[in-house]
C-alpha cells in the first residue's frame, strides 16, 4: 500500500493532536453513542421524518479535474439534534466500477486521523491501488469528514504559527518551560475557536458515522461496505454500532480499542512506539551505517535519547530558519516508524543530524505534519485535535495530572514516554466540552465484521485489535505478524487474499488467521 503513498501514511497516530503526535482517536465515542441500543433509538429505521430531506436529495456528480474520478457535495446538518437548523456542505468522491463482472455496490474508503483526507486518499492510493479485483466490482468513493480538509475545515493557526507550535519543548524540565508548553496548548485552542468556533461542537465520530449512512442511502446502497484504517476503524466501528442492520462488509485494519479512556490509549500507544523503535534498532545495529552503534537496541535507545537531549540543549541547523531541536526531531523519528521501508532514510537523517544537520530529520517531521515547502499546513493537526477533544474527556486536566502519569508512560517507553505524556495534555483547554465516552462497542446484529490488527504496529498496537474483535459480536481477528501501521496491501499476500475474498465473496478468515 504505501509504495503509492508518502512517507507518513495516511492512517495516522493517536489522536493527542499536541506537539508531537497526530492520529487517530483515541476510541471515545460521541453523543448518543453510550450503547449500541441507545444508538439505534436515537437513529431508528426508517430514516426520522426530519431527515428525510437530506436522505433523499440529489447528487450531481461532475469531473473533478483528476482522471477517472468524480465528485460532488451532499448537505448534512450542522447539528443532528436540531436538524431543521445550520447545515453544512460535505465534499464527496468516487471512481465507478470498472468490470468485468457484476458490480457489488460502493466501497467507502478512509485512511484515519482523524484529519486525513479521504478524498485525497481515494484519488491518489485506493481508486488506483486498490486491488483490480476489488476495484473492478466496486465504485470506489469518498467522504471527507466534517471539519476536514474539503468538507468545511477546522482551522486554528498560521503557518508561521504553526512553525512555533510544533517546536516548542515538549518535555519540559521546569516551570518555565511548562507554562510555555501549556500556553502553547492554550493558544491553539483559542484560535480553532475564533476561526471555527460555529463548527467545533460538531465534528464528532458520532456525526461522521451519521453523515456516512446519509450517503450509502444517496449513493443507492442498502448497505454499507468500507475499509477504515487507524482512526477509520473506530469511525466504522461507529458506524456499526449506530446502524447495525445497515451495515455491509467491514474492514478495520490497525484497529483502535473504544472501550479505552483518553489516559490508557496514549499510555498504549505509547507503548506501542517503543515496540516498534525496538524493532528498527534491533535491525539497525545489524546495519553499517547505523548512527545508533552496533551492539544492542538497547545500547541504540540509549544513544538516541542523548541525541534528543543535544538538541534539546542546542538545536542544529537545518538549511532554513527553522532550527531542528528535540520536539521536531522526535517528531521526524516518531513518522518514521510507521513504515518499515522509512528506516534507511531514518538511519541517514540520525547520522546527519549527529554531525550537526538537521534537514533529513526535519524533512520527515515535515512530511508528518503535512507542512508545505512554502510554509501551509494541511487541516490535518486542526481536525485532529476537534475530532479527538469533542470525541472523550481529555487524558489530563493539567500539568500536575501529567507530572503523577510521567512514571507510568516512561515505563511504557523509555524513549518517548515523556514526550507523549506532556502531548496528552493538549485538550485540557478546548473550548468545547466532550460528547461522547470510551465504552465497548457490540454492534449487535451486524453483519461479519474483519478486524485486522499487526504486530509492531507502532501507531495502533495489537492489543487494540484483540481486544475490538472480542468486542464486536459479530468480529473476526486477522493477525499481521510484521512491522508498520495497518497490514491491507502492505506486501502479505496472505493478508490481502483473505481481504479481497471477503469484500468480493463476504466470507470472512476464519477465526483468529495469522499472516506473516
């Protein structure tokens, strides 16, 4: 799959949204989403009379100026509660089925984050790179989510902004240093409320899900087949739970864990990064030009960790105003990890910045946060933090509940521990309350559901797919035994087979397969 993509895949990290990592939600819900039977009371079949509107309108599909796609926009409420109120514009993609044999229906496709566009995910990965097989039977489509990128996006800082938001110190050593870090947090949530104040209460995974059942009815479906990564499993996993009777074939590959609070799935995750550092340094020291040394990955943990606090100290140049200290280094390793055929490009930055250059490293942190040569930022970070802080009770209130958490995520990772701790403190400032709580999802009555989960996989770590597969009443574990972020299309013959044959057969692996 990511030969077609960048570095940083699109099926992003949990969703602290702070200074160092992006990605996907850390598996809250959102309104009206406590229980899979609450969820189908507030969203009966058929279709409420005050939506009825919206479920029946019309789509006008056009050219969108890449080849072979089309696009088009559907309204939706601003506020499913008072649906005769604000609406809002959703942008919408798809590629029609090519044949030969008989078209099965639309498969909606969506690469995580939350904050990661789909419709670009579609237009350069899926709609080309998805399988012939799957793409010949299917129309490939499209939502981007509310809030993101063409679908009324959340904003809240300049690039310049931006620039010093991520480099401020994101493991603080006093006082000082943690009312900056804290101020920081503070500014950014002041300004996604003063440039998208109207639309913050509004972007929740609950929401999202609705949106995406209004589309499977105006795209013609009776029910709805998907593949959601990272983040995108917790949004179909939602989906689930709201219309299990809707719901077709399922894919959730590098899957999340609902049942956990903000708190455990960054302590998680965090955990899960340190497994998969391991595995890069374990296959570093075998390696020549391995800036790390050549004994053990522990003696290379040990060396990465003074690299960071050198440039902690006295950040390198970079080749641009921008200087690369410990916050954008981290980062710049942290992207690195989500693929394993990032690592020589790792190895090289290490080394370059060990002797005092800090582009190569830079470069991947750029690539993470999706920063442009001239300075913009993509929506990503943006919609990350409203999606995630509106979706479950911030992980920590403020820095005293950081500074008593610290020995537990050290422990998870004595690498990037603190880092993800303090990046957990990002919305204990937002200015909208949370809607939803973590809680298990059943999703009672719907159909075969595949869950996929890989080993290392940094970003959603294993447990997180055991643990949604038992969940789901009707969950199916599909093991990748490797490395790297999500398993479908990633080079396992074994993974894709069983892949392809349920979306284009509906016959699920059996229980509990493993790949390598």
């Amino acid at each position: 799959m990511d030969t077609r993509r960048p570095l940083r895949t699109l099926a992003l990290a949990l969703g602290t949204a702070g200074l160092l990592v992006s990605g996907c939600s850390d598996g809250g819900s959102s309104s009206g989403a406590a229980s899979s039977a609450e969820a189908a009371s507030a969203s009966p079949s058929p279709v409420p009379a005050a939506l009825k509107r919206y479920y029946s309108q019309d789509l006008s599909w056009r050219d969108c100026g890449v080849s072979g796609f089309q696009c088009t926009t559907m309204k939706a409420p601003l506020d499913y509660a008072e649906p005769d109120g604000d609406e809002i514009e959703l942008a919408v993609s798809r590629k029609k089925a090519t044949g030969p044999g008989k078209r099965i229906g639309s498969l909606l496709v969506n690469p995580g984050g939350p904050g990661g566009s789909a419709i670009d995910y579609l237009q350069a990965y899926a709609g080309i790179g998805y399988p012939a097989q799957v793409r010949a039977r299917y129309d490939m489509v499209a939502i981007d989510p509310r809030g993101v990128a063409r679908s009324e996006p959340v904003e809240c800082l300049t690039g310049a902004q931006m620039d010093a938001y991520t480099q401020v110190d994101q493991t603080p050593d006093d006082k000082a240093e943690v009312t900056e870090l804290s101020a920081a947090f503070k500014k950014f949530a002041a300004g996604c409320e003063k440039r998208s104040g109207e639309i913050l209460p509004h972007v929740s995974t609950v929401e999202t899900a609705r949106d995406m059942d209004m589309l499977r009815a105006l795209l013609g479906d009776e029910h709805l087949n998907y593949v959601g990564a990272s983040y995108g499993t917790f949004l179909g996993a939602t989906y689930a739970e709201l219309f299990p009777g809707r719901t077709g074939r399922l894919v959730l590959d590098g899957a999340m864990d609902p049942s956990l609070s903000s708190v455990e799935a960054n302590r998680d995750q965090t955990a899960g990064f340190e497994t998969a550092f391991r595995a890069f340094a374990e296959d570093c020291v075998q390696q020549a030009d391995c800036p790390l040394g050549t004994t053990s990955a522990s003696d290379a943990a040990d060396r990465l960790k003074r690299l960071f606090a050198r440039l902690d100290a006295k950040p390198v140049p970079t080749g641009e105003s921008r200087e690369l200290g410990e916050s954008l280094a981290t980062t710049g390793v942290i992207a690195a990890m989500y693929d394993e055929s990032a690592w020589p490009q790792l190895r090289s930055a290490l080394s370059a910045a060990d002797s005092g250059d800090g582009a190569g490293l830079l470069a991947l942190a750029d690539s993470y946060y999706e920063r442009e040569p001239d300075g913009k930022y993509a929506n990503l970070m943006f919609a990350n933090a409203a999606v995630n802080c509106v979706d479950l009770p911030p992980a920590f209130a403020g820095p005293e509940a950081v500074e008593k958490a610290l020995p537990s995520f050290e422990k998870a990772s004595p690498v990037f521990g603190r880092g993800f701790a303090w990046a957990a403190l990002n919305c204990a400032h937002w200015p909208v309350p949370p809607t939803g709580t973590a809680h298990r999802i059943e999703a009672e009555g719907a159909a075969p559901i595949v869950v996929v989960g890989t080993t290392r996989d940094p970003a959603t770590p294993y447990a997180w797919a055991e643990s949604l597969a038992d969940q789901l009443s009707s969950g199916t574990l599909l093991t990748y035994e490797g490395d790297g972020h999500t398993a479908y299309g990633r080079g396992s013959d074994c993974v894709d087979t069983a892949i392809n044959a349920y979306l284009l057969e509906g016959t699920p692996p059996p229980a509990d397969k493993k790949c390598t």
